[in-house]
C-alpha cells in the first residue's frame, strides 16, 4: 500500500494569503499602525488580510511594538504564591500512618490474602 503524498489543493484562503504586499497596503499599515488593531487594519484591505499577516508586515517592516489589548496599565504580573508547608504531624496520625499502610513484599505471602 502506497501513500500519496501529493500536495493537497490550495484553498482560495491559501492563496490570498501568498500576495505579495502593495505599495498601496504597505503605506496603510504605515498610517494606521499604533492607531487601531491589527484585525481592523487587515480589514482595510480589499480582499481583507489576516492580522497575523498585518502583525508579520509590521514586524518586516520594523514598525515599533503594539501594546497588548489584554495588558492592563500599572498591573504588575501575578505571579503564584508558594503553597504554605503542611503542618507537622501529631503522634497519634505518625500512628495511624504506620498502622494503615500497606505491607511490604509479596502480596501473596500475606496472611490473610491465603487462598483456601
């Protein structure tokens, strides 16, 4: 049995993503980059461009960073607390830990594991 490893056929999606970039798209991006989101700014484009492809013109042309529309200003990230240790154990649980754990070695040498 053979596998056909032919390519797949390009979806029109596919292939609008391959046009290069006018110089028409790329003065836009230009002029309204830092100015509305990068969804906004593939919108303009007539047939419309992903915002991966606008962020991945921007970063070609060198354009300086967006801020993040999920960052808030002057929040410091969280960071996760350590858990506090456990407390120490009483006598009477060290007790019942070593009274209910299981027994060591082979389970069927274990007495009241005997077959009739």
């Amino acid at each position: 049995m053979s596998l056909n490893m032919a390519k797949q056929p390009r979806t029109k999606l596919d292939q609008e993503d391959d046009r290069p970039w006018s110089n028409k798209e790329t003065k836009m991006l230009r002029e309204n980059w830092g100015k509305i989101p990068t969804a906004a700014i593939g919108r303009l484009f007539t047939p419309h461009r992903s915002k991966h492809s606008v962020v991945g013109k921007a970063h070609r042309l060198r354009l300086p960073e967006q801020e993040s529309p999920i960052k808030r200003p002057g929040e410091a990230p969280k960071l996760a607390q350590p858990a506090p240790p456990p407390p120490p154990l009483t006598e009477e649980e060290i007790a019942w830990k070593e009274f209910t754990r299981w027994a060591p070695g082979d389970p069927s040498l274990w007495p009241w594991k005997q077959r009739a």
